[in-house]
DNA sequence: TCAAAAGTGTTAACCATACACCCATGC
DNA sequence: GCATGGGTGTATGGTTAACACTTTTGA
C-alpha cells in the first residue's frame, strides 16, 4: 500500500532523551541501530510517529516499545528539522526529554538483536544522525529547568536522603553547592515531607529519607512561592 | 505531480505568533483566511514547509510573503500535532513567536484580497484551528523570558524613554512595577545607553531616549550578569 | 497656572553567602 | 577507635521593596 499527496510531505519521527540519575552520574538511554543509516551506532530511542497518533503518545509508544519504559516524566523539548538530517528522506524529529528514577525503571531492549544501555553523559559514544545536537539541547534544558522547577524529583527513588538531591542538583549545574545553605533552602520551601524512615545498610550513620510532595508544592506555588535552587 | 510513500506522511507548517507593541498595547498579527477551511477567521500566519527548506526559514517565508514583515526576532516555541487539528488532512505545526518593533514594520497584505491586522490580545477575534491554544503558549512564554532574558527591546523602536520600558513590562507582566526601583535595576545594568536625545512634540516635559548596546550585554553576560526583571 | 509625565534617595526587611564542628554508625 | 557521611547556626553584606516630592514642559 502507498499513499500520495499533491505536493510532498516530510516524514515526522519522536526522538526522547532520557535522563537517569545514578549515585553521582547523570546518564542517557541509548540504542544500538540494528539497520542503516547508522548501522551500529548509538542513537536516542525514537521512531516515526503514525497518522493519527498525537505526538506525545508516540514518544512514548517508541519508548515503550524499544526499552520498555513506561510512566515517565515527558516533555517536549524542540523540533529539528534541518532538510539533511536523515540521508533516506526528509525527516523532521520532533524530540522530548524525559526524567526517570533508575531503580524503578528496568530496561530491557527490544529484542536480542538490539541493545539498550545507559551511558553517562561524561563518557558517551559517537551517535547517530544529529543525536548529539539534540541531547547538547537537552542538557542545556535540564540544567535550566532544574533551577525553577521541582524536576529533580523524577530523578530520585520515592524517599531520598538531602544529601542525594544535592548530589543530583550538583551534577546537573555541575557546580558545587553549601551543603547548610542547600538544606536551609529546600527544606524551607515546606515541600519535602520526612518520612520517619532512614536509609538501610549504609557504613555510617544513617540520614533521613525525605519524599517530594506534590500537592504540597501546588499549593505552595498557588500561593505564589517561586520555587529556585 | 504527485508523491507516493510507503506509509503515510503528516503534512507540516509553520505558524508564528508575531507580537508588536504600541503605547500601551501588546497586539498579535493576524490573517484573514481566504479559503476554507475556516474561510474568513483570523489565523496565525503561516503555512505549508517545502520539502528541502529548513523550519525557521519556512517560518520566515511564510511571513514575508503573507504580511511584507522580514528581519524580526524569531524563535521557536512548541509543536502542535494532535490528529485532529486540522479537519483536510494530519498537520503536524511548528509555531515560532516572534517579536516586531511596530513603527519599523508596516505591515501589508499578501493580495488585495486577503487581509492583515494587528489586534489587541485583549481583545481578539476567534480564531482558526487550534491557534489559540497557540497563542496562549506563545504569550506564556513571552511573559517567562522576558523576565530573564533582554527580548523586550525587540518590541520596542531603536530609541525609547525608560518609561516606555516600564509599561511594556508591565503589559506583558501583567502587574504594576515601582517606578524608582525599576529604573534603579536596568540602569544599573549597564547595558542602555543614553542617546542624549529626548522626545519631541510631547506635551509634557521631554524624557531622555535610550537605546539598547547588545554588545555591552554579552560583555556582561560572559562576565557572569545574570539579567533579570 | 495647570496638567502630565520625568526624574530622583533613603530606609528597613529580607535573603544569600560563607564558614566549622560534633554526631551516629558500622567496620 | 576510626572512617564516613549526617546534621546543625550565626554573622555579614548585598539585594529588594516600600515610599513622595520636585522638575520640566506645553497647552
């Protein structure tokens, strides 16, 4: 079956850069082209988004289905579209970013025939197509948004201790924060609810578990708090 | 002619939210559709993207062609691509804003036929397709950045009084702003100059002009000046 | 001389920053 | 008992916010 148009229409892909946090790494989901173009490269998971199928349900469809990721934060980030993007066709890459807590999110590709695999951002392979550029605006959206919106939590398990998130803020702005000051701030903001809980099995004393609260922060926000790190 | 594919294509535009300023006003260039569907709505300008043309030059084109308006702040903004958007076929759209200083841009229609206007976003017309919801991401994000970073001057002519700056501020802030402190803070950035011009032909007393150094304030960027309002 | 907008400083409250030691725990 | 990270307070300087009157000009 083929379709025709009057005049002729560029092909239209997903791609999603997806962010995991690891202890002190901030790392991407990559897949291993089984075909050409790219053949063996590394590349964001993505793919063409069909008919009549909204561009964010693609995004996550794709993920869905090349590493088995579900339920996560999503959001579109740019639309690249230069014409020699893909040699094949004219492809326009509506991309997305995307926040997930590693030790929920086990990976698993999509068959034998393909890998998936976390890379951290400090040591990444070459990549396909114009992926690179994509993920360096992604970074950049990160580091942005971090700052004024409570995403940093999508990044965390259900209960952290402070000194994790500070890890990931430190990461992600990589620069060094004041461990007092950065405490004093977050805790102020009356968004982080002590679960009672402390951590397990760590070789030293023990820190409290915090949890992100939603509802709390809505609130908060609705009153006119302006959340920044 | 006609183009055959072996799956199906979305077909692709640009639409751009133009903004322009005037006295007191932030006003949205409109069209006047000629055809259907929505024949007679006010639209977004914008249109369909060539197949070997880049986005943002599509966004130009469309733009120029269809209002005269050329060299204009232009930056992308979010693409709209539920299924439904438009009732001919899958259009999948890039919408860009854009900032315009009024006086230097005189608008003119495509065709006699077809006609351009500026409108108050106070006071719009219904528009076609999913445009307001377009316009609505476009003044939320006008009204984000233009806290952080120096667009405003993009909506104002080359020479203007402080006060000018203020009330576009406070337009597009949709609040009130100290009058003192606000010119305490941009002065003390050290990125206006000052025309040694004043007004002419006001019936009150004459206000210096100022004009916007956009060297100066990537000299004070790189020197670390974090520009906020 | 009146109307209309330009221009100008000071104070008090708040917030950001810098900084160092004791505590709890497991090995 | 030592190594590891957890947890805590204060003082200082800078930034923001609130606030009202005089000046200039043209009509």
């Amino acid at each position: 079956m083929t379709f025709t148009y009057p005049y002729p229409h560029p092909a239209v892909t997903v791609d999603a850069v997806v962010f995991g946090f690891d202890e002190s790494d901030l790392k991407v989901l990559l897949i291993q082209r089984s075909q050409e173009p790219f053949k063996d490269r590394w590349a964001l998971p993505g793919g063409f988004v069909e008919i009549n199928e909204d561009l964010e349900t693609a995004a996550r469809r794709e993920l869905q289905e090349e590493t088995g990721i579900s339920r996560l934060f999503l959001e579109q980030l740019y639309t690249f579209g230069s014409p020699n993007r893909d040699p094949r066709e004219r492809v326009i890459s509506v991309a997305y970013y995307a926040l997930v807590k590693l030790i929920d999110h086990h990976i698993q590709a999509a068959s034998d025939a393909m890998n998936v695999a976390w890379f951290p951002l400090t040591d990444l392979p070459p990549l396909a197509f114009d992926h690179e550029h994509v993920l360096e605006v992604a970074c950049k959206r990160l580091k942005g948004k971090i700052r004024y919106e409570p995403i940093g939590f999508e990044l965390l398990p259900e209960k952290f201790p402070l000194s994790e998130l500070q890890r990931l803020y430190e990461t992600v702005l990589e620069k060094p924060l004041d461990k007092r000051n950065f405490r004093k701030k977050i805790l102020s903001m009356d968004f982080l609810i002590d679960t009672q809980e402390i951590q397990q099995d760590v070789a030293h004393r023990a820190a409290k578990l915090y949890r992100f609260d939603p509802q709390a922060y809505q609130r908060l926000r609705d009153q006119g708090l302006n959340f920044e790190i």
